[in-house]
C-alpha cells in the first residue's frame, strides 16, 4: 500500500507538461472589433473544484494598468474564458493563470492591440465575480498635473503628485493560486489508494 500511495504522490508532485495551444485573441493580434469573450486553451483540461475555482482566473488590463471585464472567469473543459469589453485603442494584455487535471499551475501573459470603436472606461482595480464594479480608472480622463513652480514661475525640482497615486499598478492580484487545487488532488489521489487498499483485504 505504501508503495502505491508513495507512486501517486510522486505523480502528482512531478512537474507536467501543461501548456497552453492557444487563446482569443492570439499573442501579437490586433483587434477590429471587440472581441465580446477571450479565452485561454490548454492541452488537458483545466481542474475546476467547487471552493477553489478562485484557482483559475483572467485579468484584462491596458496599457496604463486599467482593468477591464467582469472577473467572472469560466472553466469548460481545457478552456478558461471571461467576457469583456475594451476602451480605448490601444495595447492590453491578457494575463491567466489556471491549474491544470493534475494539479501542476500554468500562467502566462497575451499581447495583443485594439484598433476598434472606444468602448467603456478601465476600471481602478480588478473586478471580482458577483461584486460591484470599482470606479473607473481615471489615468485616462485626468491630464497631468503641472509641475511646482517657484514664485518666480520657474521649475523647481519638487516633484508635484503623480497621476494615479496610490491605485494598483496592474500586478497579478490572485492570491493563493494552486495551493488549493493541489491540496484537493492529493486528497482524492490518497481516499483512492485507501479505498483500493480496504477492498483488497476484504478479499
């Protein structure tokens, strides 16, 4: 029993060989129209456990760090998907991180450009699934502030407050990602090994 058990623990913990074979849109498109959905694919499906779905998310941010989408990311099958629509023209990146059947963490980034009409502001920080909004991101609507002048008018090297002080600056917010997914395989790969193991002496 201990052999078995030790035999698919190691398989689990062993690195897999998850990757991603593509997504919507690919890396490097650039976008006519919006895309209404974008999605990720794996090469195996995606491991989606009730309490820890958190495991799998998508973030949508543009260039200045403003977050688009609802946050609610779907898993079907080998293929994570969220709605979203963009703003303004531009560069985004799609960022994902999923969990693949056997538990083995897969995250990356997507590039790609938006050429179509100007849709809905960004928003100040990441949206969370079933919760209200955040504000919009004002990066875009507010100009610069002036620089501190003396009272001379002359420049002087205080710097005056930075656009945007204080909001998120884009960064990955999943929290956790994976720890409770791989916790949740080896607790079904061991009930598994115990329950053969129980059947066997019964024989």
């Amino acid at each position: 029993m201990q052999l078995a058990l030790a035999a698919a623990l190691v398989a689990v913990l062993l690195p897999a060989h998850a990757s991603v074979i593509g997504s919507t849109p690919a890396d490097g498109d650039a976008l006519a129209s919006q895309p209404g959905e974008v999605s990720v694919t794996m090469n195996e499906e995606i491991l989606s456990v009730e309490g820890a779905d958190s495991a799998n998310a998508i973030v949508v941010t543009d260039a200045a760090g403003a977050f688009y989408g609802d946050g609610c990311a779907s898993v079907d099958g080998d293929t994570i998907s969220m709605p979203v629509e963009l703003g303004e023209p531009g560069d985004y990146t799609l960022t994902y991180q999923v969990v693949s059947a056997d538990g083995h963490p897969v995250d990356g980034t997507v590039a790609f450009s938006y050429e179509g009409e100007a849709g809905p502001a960004g928003l100040a920080e990441a949206p969370v699934c079933g919760q209200e909004a955040p504000a919009a991101s004002s990066a875009a609507a507010e100009p610069a502030p002036p620089a501190a002048t003396s009272d001379d008018g002359a420049a002087t090297d205080e710097p005056a407050d930075a656009q945007g002080e204080g909001q998120d600056e884009g960064g990955f917010p999943f929290l956790a990602v994976g720890i409770i997914a791989l916790l949740a395989v080896l607790a079904v790969v061991a009930y598994a090994v115990n329950r053969g193991s129980r059947t066997r002496r019964r024989d």
